[in-house]
C-alpha cells in the first residue's frame, strides 16, 4: 500500500527539521575544492563525487559514481509507487575556479555566514542545488510519493564534455522520467521566484593576429610597422558599434523580454563603477537575455612591469560570444570567424579557433507540470507569484536534455539571487532563500504525485 501524502504542513515542519543538518552537509561539500579544469588536482572532484554519492545512499537511493572518459557524475535512483510519475533531479557538484585570491573577504573553501549569507565557492554555485534535492527527499523520508533518478554531474563548469556520453550510456536509468527539475538557475529577485524559460548559446574562441615574424625595436620601427597588439585591440573594437551593439553579420537578435531589469537595479548587482555607462540598446532585459554579446575574457600579453621596447609579433585574445535563442553556434562562429577575417587592420594575418560552443534553448513553460512548479513557489515564497524569466547565462546541457527526453518537461528552477556572484570572488548563498528553494522542491514534488498517473509534456 502506498502511505498517505503528507500534507502542505507536514511538508514544511518536516523540511524545517531537516534544514540544520541539509546546511551542514552542505558547508562539508563546500570545502572539497572540486574543480574539472586543467591544471587542478582532480582527486578533489572524486572526493566530491564520493561525499555527493553517500549524501544520497543517506536517501534510501541506489546509487553509482560514473565516468565516461571525463570527470565523475553521480546516479542515484529510487522507483516510483505504483502508477507515481518519475522525477529527475539534476545538479552538478564541480565547481570554477577562485581566480586571484586575494579578491575573496575569506577561504573560499572555509564556508562562512556573514549578514544571513553562507560565503564559499560553490555555495550558490551548485552546491546548493545538490542540497536542495537532498531537502526534499530528507523531509518525505520512507513517504516519498514519486519516483526518483538524481544526475549530478562532475564537469559541468567545465562545459559538460563527457554529458552526452553519460546520458546514452545510462539512458536506461534516466528514460524513466517524466519531469526533470535542473537546480542550477537563478530567481528573479531575493523574495521573488523565477522560473527559467530560455537561455543564450555560446561559442567561446580564440583569435590571434601576426604582423611581424619577430620582435623588433619600438623606437627604430614604430610610427611605420604595426605591432600585433596595438592591432589586435583595433580588431577587438570592430566588434561593437558607438553605443555597445555587436555588430557581427549573421548573429540572431531578438526583441520581446516579458520583464524589464531597472538600470538602477543592474548596475548595483553588476557594481558597475560610477560613472560608468552601460552598452546596448533597447530593453536591458533584451540586451541580457535575446541579443548576443561580446566579451574579451583575456589577452596573451607581456605584463606591463615585464614589458620591454619592443613591437610585438604576435597577439592573442579569447572572446565570449552570447547567442540570443534560437541562434545556431556552428553558424555564429562561421559568421564571427568572417567578421574577425575581414576586419583584420592594415593586412594583419588573422586566426580564429574554436574553444567550445552550446546550444540556446527556449523551453514552453506552459502544462500542468509547469502549474504545478508555479504553485509550489507560490505557497513557498508566501503568496509571491513566480516570473518567468530568461537567462544570460549559457547552460548547453538543457537542449541535451530537450533532445534526449523529449516527453519530459524541463523545469529550470533557481537556487542563486542576484547576488550570489556565482563564477566571481565571494560567491555565496542566501540562506533563507535557500530554505524557500528546499520546501518548493518538496512542494513540487507532491504536486507532481498528485496527478495520480505518469504525465508527460504537453
């Protein structure tokens, strides 16, 4: 016999109790420095996917630490009751790099609360959307009324290489669902939720320019041959036109962002120093979630104090390039490889390469799942309604997802604010927004058993 739902109540006293010890765990996971990149000890990454793997067996899950020629993910299952749907959790528990450390107010890898805030890499950043499924799962304990299957991922700051792979391998385990929850997104504002409904593509790559096959005097020669940096830079500005627009052929741009972001509200999340205008055109909320961006992440340069007289041979940049929804990466980086081509200053010889590229994604968050999801945040968030959102940020796995299980609906949910600074020196989390997260996923997943039958997306 199945047991009876616990009611709404239940659900939140039960997700109460368990928020200590969810917290806890989580500030362990926090000091495991798991990072995918090169050059990182990747022990950390099997540690943290050892820790991820118990933390789940603690659930009553079966549960398996998995690679496929990348870095560890973590698969635990536990089957539905009788005619219950199945719901896949996803998160990931690798993490970015800290950058210069002297940036950060504490250890990155020491979690600390400072004004209701937990600090640390990773806190917001998705370990915490670990934990929020963990929550959920605690609080039903042995009365869980929906089948599970947990994914949570080793390499996704990393760009995901070996996702794919996973998924074929052990599409057995994960076909089974009808609704996947991914926690790895952001709501709308402290104290009001979001669901994510679409997301840029990107396509990060490298150009490098030539002008000399040697470095020669600055003084002897310069005034009439053209150093590769002064170069590159003139290359780098064809990029945007006066007002900040990318004005790259062929790139899709769209217009039509349901909410608009306050100026006054983005330059204080983003810190944008005074004086300091922002770029673009049009709604902000268009400039950041349906028009493509372009960023310079980094030069390869001779440091300023290190620099000799000299006119360099060489130059070389790595760019971020945002694709609105429905753009194509394979297309875009043809038509930002042609732009860098023809825009090469005074003959340069110019090389672009590929990095990596993902997808954008546009998700119909309409359906009863995705009622079921508003209502959850609704009564989570104390009567707030939930905004429909779409994201900057690029996530390429969610199109995987879309086109690996086509008959599930994806639900994008949010465990970072504003201010988290996820990818930034003093990432955190907001700890009572994280408490309103656990019991909406709780919440969520009894109004999915609710249905009484397997649903599928509309």
């Amino acid at each position: 016999m199945t047991p009876p739902m616990l009611s709404e109540s239940e659900l939140r006293a039960a997700v109460e109790r368990e928020l200590p010890g969810v917290r806890a765990d989580l500030e362990r996971l926090v000091r495991i420095p798991g990072i995918a990149f090169d050059g990182f000890d990747h022990s950390h990454v099997q540690r943290s996917a050892e820790v991820v793997a118990e933390l789940l067996r603690g659930c009553d899950l079966d549960v398996e630490v998995v690679r496929s020629g990348g870095q560890p993910a973590v698969i635990g299952k536990r089957a539905a009751p009788p005619g219950a749907p199945t719901v896949l959790l996803y998160a990931h528990h690798d993490v970015q790099p800290v950058g210069d450390r002297s940036l950060w107010e504490s250890d990155p890898f020491e979690p600390v609360e400072r004004d209701g805030r937990l600090y640390g890499r990773g806190a917001a950043d998705d370990k915490a959307g670990i934990m929020a499924h963990v929550a959920a799962l605690r609080a039903f304990g042995d009365r869980l009324p929906v089948g599970v299957v947990l994914f949570i991922e080793g390499e996704e700051e990393y760009g995901s290489e070996s996702l794919e792979r996973l998924l074929v391998e052990h599409r057995e385990d994960l076909a089974a669902a009808d609704v996947i929850v991914i926690a790895d997104s952001a709501n709308w504002d402290i104290g009001v939720p979001a669901l994510t409904t679409s997301l840029r593509g990107i396509v990060n790559c490298f150009v490098e320019v030539r002008t000399l096959e040697h470095a020669v005097h600055s003084g002897l020669f310069g005034g009439a041959v053209p150093d590769a940096l002064t170069t590159l830079v003139r290359l780098l500005a064809t990029l945007h036109d006066d007002a900040g627009d990318v004005v790259v052929d062929g790139l899709v741009s769209r217009e039509g962002a349901s909410v608009d972001y306050p100026e006054e509200r983005i330059r204080a999340e983003a810190g944008l120093a005074e004086g300091v205008g922002l770029i673009g055109t049009g709604r902000i909320t268009d400039r950041l979630w349906t028009k493509p961006a372009v960023a310079v992440l980094g030069i390869d340069a001779p440091a300023t104090d290190e620099a000799p007289n000299a006119l360099l041979p060489t130059a070389k940049a790595k760019l971020s390039v945002r694709l609105a929804p429905g753009d194509d990466p394979k297309r875009a980086y043809a038509a930002v490889r042609a732009h860098l081509e023809k825009h090469a200053p005074w003959g340069a010889q110019v090389t672009v390469t590929l990095e990596h590229d993902g997808d954008p994604c546009v998700i119909d968050a309409t359906g009863p799942l995705f009622d079921a999801a508003r209502s959850a945040f609704r009564v989570a968030w104390d009567g707030t309604d939930p905004v429909d959102v779409g994201i900057g940020a690029s996530i390429p796995f969610i199109a995987t997802f879309q086109e690996t299980f086509p008959q599930a609906a994806i639900l994008v949910t949010g465990v970072e604010d504003p201010h988290a600074r996820a990818h930034s020196p003093n990432e955190s989390l907001h700890l009572g927004e994280f408490a309103r997260v656990c019991l909406a996923e709780a919440l969520l997943l009894a109004r999915v058993a609710e249905t009484g039958r397997k649903v599928t997306n509309p």
